[in-house]
C-alpha cells in the first residue's frame, strides 16, 4: 500500500503567498469597502449588502452594463470572423509569411492610450486626417465629439483596428498546424472549400478561437483606456462603458462603498460569462 | 477499376533541374494491372511518396504521363481520377460520427441516400466497424481511425486505385499485424487495384502480390516476394530485404571466375560480359552454412534470434553474416564459410551479373 504524504502541501505555500498578496488581500480591502460606508478618516459605518442593492437596481449601472454588452459584442461580432477571414487568406508558406505577421503583430504593439490619442487626433473634424476627409472632402457630417452613432463608430473601428490581429495570429496558428494530408484527404473525397472549412478548418481552429474569444471577450468587457482617451464617456454617457463608470464613481464621486460593490458585480459577470463560455465551449472534449 | 500506366515518367521539385540529382524521380515506366495488390517499397526519401503523389494527382509530374486504361489524367486533378488515399496519419473528420465520415464520399458526389446507407453498412461490416457508426470519429482508437479513413477510400466502388502511404506507421505493434491481414482480405474481397507504400519489408511481403523496390527515384526491380528473396537484381534490394540482409562481398573477376580474398567462389552461372568496374559478391546469409572446407573467418559476433542463429564472421575485414540452425561456434573461433553455388551471384556496379545456369567452376 501507499503511504499517504501531505508534506507536499508545503511546495504550494510561496505561490499561496504570492497570490494572496497581489489578489486576495487587495481583493478583500474592496470587499471591506463594498459592505461599509466611509468618509474619511477611516470612520467605518456597517452598511450590510446595501451598496449591492443599490448598484443592482440603478439604471445608471443597468445602462453602463447594456453599453459595454454592446460594445463587446459587436467586436467579437466583426473580429472573430474577419480574423478568421484575414488568417485563412494568409500564405502558408514562404517569403510574405513573417511580413504579414509582423504587419499583423504591429497594431498590439502600440500602448493603449497611445491608440486612443491617435484615433483622437485621426478622427477629430477639423485637423484629423479622416475627420477632415470625411467632413470637408466627402461632405459627411461626422463628429465623434457630438453624435453619439459617430463616437460609437469610432470607438468599434478602433479596437477592431487594435486586436484583430490577436484573432488573426491565433486563428493563423491554428490553421498552418493542419497537416496537409487532411487537405489532400479532402480533395480526393471531393469536398467543396466550404466542406473544407466546416469539416477541417474550423474544427482545427476550435480550440484556439475559444481561447481568442475568451480573451478579447474579457479585454474588451474590461477595456478603459482606449475609450477614456477617445471619448472620456462621450459625448453625454453614450460610450461611458463599465470601467469608465467605475472610475468616475470611486474617483469623481469619491462613493467609495457602492464603487466597490459595482467592482464586484463588475468582476462577477467577467468571470460568469468567461467560465460559462468555456465550459459550454470544451464540454465535448471530454467525452 | 482501371489499369495504370505510367510512362517515361520524370519528377524534379526544382523548377529548372540541371542534373539527375535534381530528380525525385528519375525515370519511371511500369504499368500496375488491374486488380492487382503492389507494393512500393524502398527507404525514406527514394520517391515513393512522391510516385504515389504523382498517381493521386496531388502532384503533377515535370515530365512523362499516366494513363487509366489509355486514358491520359496527367493533368486530371484529383477528384476526377477516381482514386482514394490513406494516409500515414488517421484522417478523419473529428466533428462528425464514423458513419458520416464514412458517407462523405459518397455525400460529396451527390450520390442518393438509399445508396450511401447501403455502402457504408457494407463497408462498415466488412471493417469491423459496424458497432461504432454512430460513435463520434475524434473519440476512436487510432487503429479504428484508420480503419475509417481507409472505409472511405473504399466506399466508393468505381474507384480505379486506392493507396496506402504507410498507413500502419502510429498502429500498435500488435494491431499491425490484425490491420495487415485485414487490408489483405479487403484487397481480395474488393479486388481494386490497391498500392501500398512503405519502407517495411514485412509489410510490404505480406500484403503485395508484386513489390516494387524503389532507390533514388528508380524502380531497381519489380517481382514477387519469393523472386525478391531469392534472385535480387541489385545488391540494394539484396541488402534491403532480409534480415539481416544479403552479403555483399567486394570480389575480383579474373578468368571468368570470382575471387573473394584470393579465393574462388562458384557461381550460380556464368559471368555476363559487360562494362563496369566494381564487382561483388551476393549472398544471403540464409545459403552460408559454416564447414570445416571453405573460406576461413573469424567468430566476431553471435546473435541467437529465436527461430535461428545469426553469426557474423569477418574474413580480412569484409563482414559476412552466416544464418545456422544449432551449435553457434565461440566468438574469436576460426571457421570455414561455405555458399551454397545456385544461390551465389554476381553484381557489377550494383546490378546482377551472371546468368542462371548450371553452376560452372
């Protein structure tokens, strides 16, 4: 028989360590804020679920959350195909191969206030290159500072701009790690291009598209800065999404109590819809 | 079902060969009957893949053509021939059950229901796969993979060839030999024209009726498995068939004669004439037996592999591998090498040099 030995356990402590103190303890300061109410002076007041209550049934936090469910799902909606689209009209092999994936690679490079200012600046109707074309070339009125469809607009383009290319390297990855004998099996089988993308391509790609999915899903329902920079929430709050609430809340508003609780809801749909879309996604697997 | 010919065929990957180093393949001409069950053996790398691919239409050859039954398909693609393929690797169609994977095929060239239902039960029964159709395919074994892979090249009936390219390589050793034997009752209950590509000689004895034994992009000889055994062409095949494979002894020609470290070695015939420099010796360890008369050697290495007894000798320092049945001699012992005559021959430059005859002193 076996003999059973726990010491092992102990190899697990410096990690237990290290997350406690960069997630845990910090964590548990806003869960500290979000039951309490404050005014300085580390004066507490036991507020109970109250700030949840508060936050769950305000429209200003049901608006912000209809936004940012917007916003994301209209970028998953355009990057996840055109990556898909971009990847499969890539070259397999030979001399455009790294040219194409460094062009497709330089986009994430850039730091996300730096693409906020650009689109900024490219946008705005009197200096912007895009803005001044639009606007006095083409004679379309279009202004992101004040037409809510426009900083709408804008804001998709941008991030489609910034993070296609993260679906399209992985979906990129995907595809070259088909062997070629399955597109060879599909020719001599007679299978249409459709035949071979529902039946190879897509299969193949399965489990590094649940994995691009899940990441823009969780950067984009996170995502601050870029928009901050664009728009600040503007114009009036048509693309104030959750984060930007968020910080208008605790640091505008100094409401430390309902900010936390709202950070809390916040990360609890994040890690919802992340866990639910990834059980629902690997759930054959393990058949 | 068709027979296959292909002539004067020429294969370069590079789009200006200069020399015939540049070819995969260097010249081939052969016609595969009908029906028959070939395989195409030879090391990694000699063009088998390549001639398979060239057959398929995967590929389209620099030079030469392929005709079905004096149809010319060289530039066909590979949907139009006709021909199935299995692959070394299982390719299967995760998404979809065995069943679907199996009509696909069939699906694909719109063949009606009632007909894709009864070829894929036949199929399925004659595979042994009957009890897993509604099975999803990325859950099975990979011998059962295979199976289904290789149920879909033959689940059309019209098909005029169906390849293997080493489709037992990722099988377990002891589903090899079940899978061989199936592809062999397959091939007579079917009776397509089947090619089976591979660099093992076991596989390729068991399962063809002919073999061709490739080297270098060249055919260096076609011939059934007894033929191969016993009258090799080449000293190539000699070496590659067999285990171990055949004696190949550097020797001297003088006076019709050949002489291996000063001595005679009787032949199974007479010496063809013919240019070439290097002549040697072939003979399979199989026909050396170890006498008290003969060629002296020492005991280098003695090897019991269960059925007989490999004893490799040294005579100078040309190895030669003797098979005996009982009582090996000790390691470092002197013994006398005797090659029984018929079965001794000549190769000149690599090519079989002497005629069958009575044998000549």
């Amino acid at each position: 028989m076996k003999t059973v030995n726990q010491k092992a356990w102990f190899l697990v402590l410096p990690v237990l360590f290290l997350v406690a103190f960069n997630a845990l303890i910090p964590m548990m300061t806003v869960v500290n804020y979000s039951v309490q109410e404050t005014f300085g002076d580390n004066l507490f007041f036991w507020e109970g679920l109250g700030w949840f209550e508060q936050i769950l049934r305000s429209d200003r936090f049901h608006a912000a959350l209809g936004r940012q469910f917007l916003f994301t799902g209209l970028i998953l909606l355009i990057e996840v195909p055109l990556g898909v689209i971009i990847a499969l009209s890539m070259p397999r092999s030979g001399f455009w191969v790294p040219i194409c994936l460094v062009l497709m690679a330089l986009p994430m490079l850039i730091p996300w206030n730096v693409v906020g200012a650009m689109w900024n600046i490219f946008t705005l109707p009197d200096i912007g290159l895009l803005g001044y074309f639009l606007n006095h070339t083409l004679g379309i009125n279009y202004d992101m500072t004040q037409d809510p469809l426009a900083a709408w607009i804008t804001i998709i383009t941008m991030d489609v701009w910034h993070w296609t290319s993260l679906v399209v390297l992985l979906a990129y990855a995907g595809l070259v790690s088909i062997p070629d004998a399955y597109y060879q099996a599909a020719k001599i089988d007679g299978a249409s291009n459709w035949a071979v993308f529902r039946f190879i391509q897509l299969p193949k790609m399965k489990n590094v598209l649940t994995i691009a999915i899940l990441l823009r899903f969780m950067d984009s329902f996170n995502i601050y800065t870029e928009p901050f920079v664009l728009t600040g929430g503007g114009p009036g709050n048509s693309t104030t999404l959750l984060s930007i609430d968020l910080v208008k809340m605790a640091l505008g508003q100094f409401d430390l109590g309902p900010a936390a609780a709202m950070s809390l809801i916040y990360f609890a749909i994040t890690l919802g819809v992340s866990w639910l879309f990834y059980t629902l996604m690997t759930k054959d697997d393990q058949k | 079902m068709a027979k296959i010919t292909l002539s004067k065929l020429r294969h370069s990957y590079y789009p200006n060969p200069t020399g015939p180093e540049d070819y995969a393949l260097k010249m081939i001409d052969l016609d595969w009957l009908d029906g028959g069950a070939y395989a195409l053996l030879g090391p990694s790398g000699c063009g088998k893949s390549t001639l398979l691919n060239i057959i398929s239409g995967l590929l389209v050859p620099s030079e030469g053509r392929i005709l079905f039954d004096d149809r010319d398909v060289t530039e066909l693609a590979p949907t139009e021939r006709n021909i199935a393929q299995v692959f070394q690797f299982p390719v299967i169609y995760d998404t979809m059950t065995v069943r679907d994977n199996l009509a696909f095929p069939l699906r694909n060239r719109g063949v009606d229901e009632d007909r894709v239902k009864r070829r894929v039960a036949e199929i399925a029964e004659m595979l042994e796969v009957t009890d897993i159709l509604d099975r999803k395919a990325s859950a099975l074994t990979p011998d059962n993979k295979q199976k289904v892979s290789m149920g879909r090249g033959l689940v059309r009936d019209d098909v005029n060839v169906v390849m293997f390219d080493e489709p037992l390589t990722v099988i377990d050793p002891h589903l090899k030999w079940k899978l061989r034997s199936k592809l062999k009752e397959l091939h007579q209950r079917v009776r397509a024209t089947m090619i089976y590509v591979t660099h093992d000689q076991t596989e390729a004895l068991t399962f063809a009726d002919q073999v061709v034994v490739m080297q270098d992009g060249e055919i260096v000889q076609i011939g059934t498995p007894v033929e191969l055994f016993e009258r090799p062409a080449h000293t190539f095949v000699g070496h590659f068939i067999g285990s171990p494979g055949m004696n190949i002894l550097p020797c001297d020609v003088r006076n019709g004669g050949a002489l291996f470290h000063g001595q005679h070695v009787t032949l199974e015939g007479a010496i063809q004439p013919g240019e070439g420099t290097r002549t040697e010796i072939g003979v399979r360890p199989e026909f050396v037996s170890l006498g008290t008369t003969g060629i002296e050697a020492t005991v280098r290495k003695v090897a019991d592999v269960g059925r007989h007894i490999v004893v490799e000798t040294l005579v100078g320092d040309t190895r030669v591998a003797a098979i005996i049945k009982d009582r090996p001699p000790e390691v470092g012992a002197t013994v006398h090498l005797d090659f029984q005559p018929q079965r001794t021959r000549l190769y000149r430059d690599g090519w079989l040099a002497t005629s069958l005859a009575e044998a000549v002193q």
